[in-house]
C-alpha cells in the first residue's frame, strides 16, 4: 500500500490561496486514485475533489467549484489542490487519501479509500 504525507497548510486571510501538497511513497503511485477529504471540528469528514490515475478526470464538491483544482504528477509521486479564494468557511484539517483501481475511476465517498494521510491544517481568517 502507498502512504500519503500531505503538506501545504497553514493560517491565510479571507481571499487567499493556498497550495496543498500530497506525497506517495512504498508503491506505484499512479496506481492509485487520489481523493481530498476535509474535515471541521464537530463535522463529519467531507468530499472535496478526487482524480483519477492518470488525471484525465476529476471531480469536486459544488462548494469548491471554481476555486479548488486537483491535479496530479505521477512522475513526482505527487498530488496537489490549489486553494484559491479561501473562505473562512474552507477552515478544517484536509487529508488526502488514496485507492488503488483501474484507469478512469475517482471515489467520493470516503469509505471507498484504503489509505489516508495524517492530514494538514487549514485556517482563514476573516
């Protein structure tokens, strides 16, 4: 099983962006689907976007749309979500997370994922 170590996170005012980073090890990283998951204190985890193997489709929550894009780099063992226009709202710990499948597949619902990352926090400040 790959293992995922996430990072990017930090504290950004109200309109900002930020980078996340999420890094494979242990296995053929584009072997597996990647997923973005985060969650708030007291709130159950949440789908944000997910992307398939290669990265030639994707998908993200509609309150994402237009700000958020996953993209992927399997030649650096390497997944991304670009943040931008940050909300106070978009405050929460982000993990990734991945599953390993076959071509043109992405997951949304969390139970579908084998192995997850510790998670890196995210804070917006108003």
């Amino acid at each position: 099983q790959v293992q995922l170590v996430e990072s990017g996170g930090g504290l950004v005012q109200t309109g900002n962006s930020l980078r996340l980073s999420c890094v494979g090890s242990g296995d053929i990283f584009s072997d597996y689907a990647i997923g973005w998951f985060r969650q708030a204190p007291g709130k159950d985890r949440e789908f944000v976007a997910a992307i398939t193997r290669a990265g030639t489709k994707s998908e993200r929550a509609n309150s994402v749309k237009g700000r958020f894009t996953i993209s992927r780099d399997n030649a650096k063992n390497s997944a991304y979500l670009q943040m931008n226009s940050l909300k106070p709202e978009d405050s929460a710990a982000y993990y990734c997370a991945a599953r390993q499948t076959v071509t043109g597949v992405y997951y949304i619902n969390p139970t579908s994922y084998t192995t997850w990352g510790q998670g890196t926090q995210v804070t917006v400040s108003s």
